[in-house]
C-alpha cells in the first residue's frame, strides 16, 4: 500500500469517519430493501451483533423513523452538528434507533451509526411500519 492511500486511511480512522466493510447491512420495509454501511464504533458494533433485529418503528416529526431499543447501546464519539439525509443514528437519551429520511436543519447530540447509501425517501410516505435490519 503506498504512503498516500496509508495516510488517508490513518487520518480517517482518527476523525472517526471509518467504516468497517464488513458491518454492510440491509434495511427492508414495505416490500422494499435497502443498504447501508455501519460506521466502526462500539454503539455500530453493538448492534450488528444483535442483527437480525424486526421493529415497529414510529413516523417521528416528519422526517424519521424511530424505535425506542429495550436495552441501550454503548456510546462512544458523538456528534452534535447537522445530519444528512439517509443517516442511522442513536439517540442515547431515549435508547432511539433511528432513520433520518427527510432534512429539517436540527442539529442535536447523537451517536453516528451508519448511512443509508439511496432511497430512504421510501420512508416518506410509509407511516409507523415495521422494519427488519440484517446483515449482508
């Protein structure tokens, strides 16, 4: 591997911006599937393990699917900046798994999980619905 390639892979993994290609995942609803790729970090790793996971998420606000997990996710480096679309992240003050589909402009304190790569506009028009997580 040349120094370059070394040296942008060394300066993400201290951003915290890595992603292990190993932590792919699916996200079905509806009939329709999805997929992501979890960011390396014990709360990315927690839930992997846990895969696969079926849920009842909740429409929240209008712009994400949310579900309150029984058991919290252990939290490392979190964020509080603006989101982008496609986002998975925790919320740890709820022990909240959620989808973020739509962009309002909030920024708030989270746990980054992962990113939905397309189409996560589905969830626009799905309501509550249930939804099955599962590794790739």
């Amino acid at each position: 591997m040349n120094k370059v390639l070394a040296t942008i892979l060394a300066v993400m993994v201290m951003a915290g911006s890595s992603y292990a290609a190993d932590m792919r995942i699916t996200i079905t609803a509806g009939g329709k599937t999805l997929h992501a790729t979890l960011q390396d970090n014990p709360a990315s790793r927690e839930l992997y393990s846990r895969l696969p996971l079926t849920l009842m998420m909740d429409d929240l606000y209008d712009r994400e699917m949310c579900y309150h997990l029984e058991d919290a996710l252990p939290t490392g480096r979190q964020v509080s900046d603006g989101y982008k679309v496609g986002d998975i992240i925790y919320w740890p003050p709820r022990r909240s798994l959620v989808i973020l589909y739509r962009q309002n402009g909030e920024r708030f304190t989270r746990q980054y999980l992962g990113h939905i790569a397309s189409g996560v506009e589905m969830f626009e028009s799905t309501g509550d619905i249930e939804v099955t997580f599962a590794a790739e």
